[in-house]
C-alpha cells in the first residue's frame, strides 16, 4: 500500500507555487523539488565566472562543473539546493539573479541539463516539483498537474513583502518589471514555454488564503493516489 504519484506544479512567477509544492509534499510525506531554483543556481555560475549566456562553448563547459544536489536541512525544516558543495538558497533569490534567469533557462543545452536531473528525481514517484515546464515536458505522464494563477497586482505584492524584508531599497514598480519580464520570456521562449498542460487543472489563488489552497489541491492529490 505505498501508492505514490507525481505532482507538477506550473505557472507564473510569484503565484504561489513552492508554497503549494512544499504545503503539499509536507502533508503526503513526499519530497519537494524546486526546479527554478535549479536555474537560479546555473545562473549564480554563469555571474560568477562570467559566462556570457549567448557564449555557447562556455556555456557548454560551464554545466560540466555544476552539480547541483538538494539536501534536506532539519533545521529550516526543507530541502535547500547545494552547488558544487555550497549552501546557495540565500545568493540565488537576490534580484540580479531574477534579472538574468529567464535568459539563461531559455537556452536549449540548460534545458537540457535541468530537465535530465529532474527526471532522475522523478523516478520513484511520491515528489512535488514545481516551475514552469514540469506538466509539459518534465513529468508530461504526472498524475496530477496544477497550473496555478493569481493577478498580477496579488503576485507583485507577494513578492514585493518577501524582498522587502531582506531589502529595503528594492520598489514596487521593480519587482513588477521582474515579474512581468520574466512572464513574457518564460511564455514566449522556443524550448518549453509556460504553458498550462491540457490535462493540467487551473487554480487561481488571488483571493485564497494558504490553508485554502492546500485543501482544494490536497483534495484533488488523494483523488488521484486512490486511482493508483
Ligand atoms: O521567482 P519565482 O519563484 O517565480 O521563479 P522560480 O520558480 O524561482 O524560477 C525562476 C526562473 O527560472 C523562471 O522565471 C524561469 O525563467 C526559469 N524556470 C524555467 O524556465 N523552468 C522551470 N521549470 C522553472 C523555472
Ligand atoms: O513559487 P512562486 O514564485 O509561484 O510563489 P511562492 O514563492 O510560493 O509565493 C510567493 C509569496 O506569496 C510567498 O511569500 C507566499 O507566502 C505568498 N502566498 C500568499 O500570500 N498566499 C497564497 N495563497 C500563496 C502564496
């Protein structure tokens, strides 16, 4: 009786999907995986080493040396995602990062990179990853795929509160030029673009609280476990 599925979570920035993902994964004892955080991190390497996205050889040797690996941390109660050995949970949500990853995980050999790892996590089934291409192209045979959404003004509000806490410089209007750009690059781009999958359900949270959400998609994840 240890019946587990896959749930992809897909959608736009800031809508609410790792709090779903993690709400979820904490409740079914499953693991939780954050594959932005994953492009986050290959971006970190590119800033740091200089690696030009469009630089196609340097960015092929680049993802030789990356190894990403997400380590549960007992005293943050989640898993947080490690490169090359170090702890990069803090340097990957500052907003250089958010300014550049839409670019650098539009490219095709990222992609490539990124979605073979998270395949190989998916392999024992019982996960929750969340992003943008995860019900598409990641887990296109997951057994239940949410495609969440929330108005532009809820998600800028909801991001702005959680960057201003850490900066206080950081403005409104920023964190919806971040948003909106990355939108458009993440719905426009050639390889994988958002797009909600045809089997995917929509869950639209602007106005639902935490707690709410995890009930509506609690209830549509033990609907499917019962099918398994
Ligand atoms: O800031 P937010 O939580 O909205 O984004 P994220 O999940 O950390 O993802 C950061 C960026 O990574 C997105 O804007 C996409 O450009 C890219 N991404 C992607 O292309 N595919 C995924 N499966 C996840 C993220
Ligand atoms: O992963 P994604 O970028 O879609 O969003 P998130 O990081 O899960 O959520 C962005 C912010 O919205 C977080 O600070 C959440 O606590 C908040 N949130 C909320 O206030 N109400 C919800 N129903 C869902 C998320």
């Amino acid at each position: 009786m240890n019946k587990k599925i896959i749930i992809a979570i897909d959608g736009y920035s800031s809508c609410g999907k790792s709090t779903l993902a993690k709400q979820l994964a904490k409740e079914l004892h499953y693991i939780y995986a954050d594959s932005g955080a994953m492009y986050r991190a290959i971006t970190l390497y590119f800033l740091r080493n200089e690696i030009h996205h469009t630089n196609l050889n340097k960015v092929r040797e680049a993802l030789k040396d990356i190894h990403l690996e997400f380590v549960f941390d007992v005293d943050a109660g989640k898993s947080v995602l490690y490169m090359n050995d170090e702890n990069i949970e803090l340097p990957i949500r500052d907003m250089i990062i958010s300014e550049k990853v839409s670019e650098v995980a539009a490219i095709k050999e990222v992609r490539e990179f990124a979605v073979a790892q998270q395949q190989r996590m998916g392999n024992n089934k019982g996960i929750v990853m969340d992003g943008r291409d995860i019900g598409t192209t990641v887990f296109p045979h997951a057994e239940l795929k949410i495609f969440m959404t929330a108005d532009i003004a809820v998600r800028v509000e909801r991001r702005f509160k959680e960057l201003f806490a850490v900066n206080p410089a950081i403005t409104i209007e920023e964190v919806k030029q971040n948003l909106e750009m990355r939108d458009y690059i993440d719905s426009n781009r050639e390889i994988s673009p958002l797009r909600k999958a045809e089997d995917a359900v929509v869950l639209n949270n602007s106005d639902l609280t935490m707690a709410q959400q995890l009930k509506i998609a609690l209830q549509w994840a033990r609907e499917k476990i019962d099918l398994v």
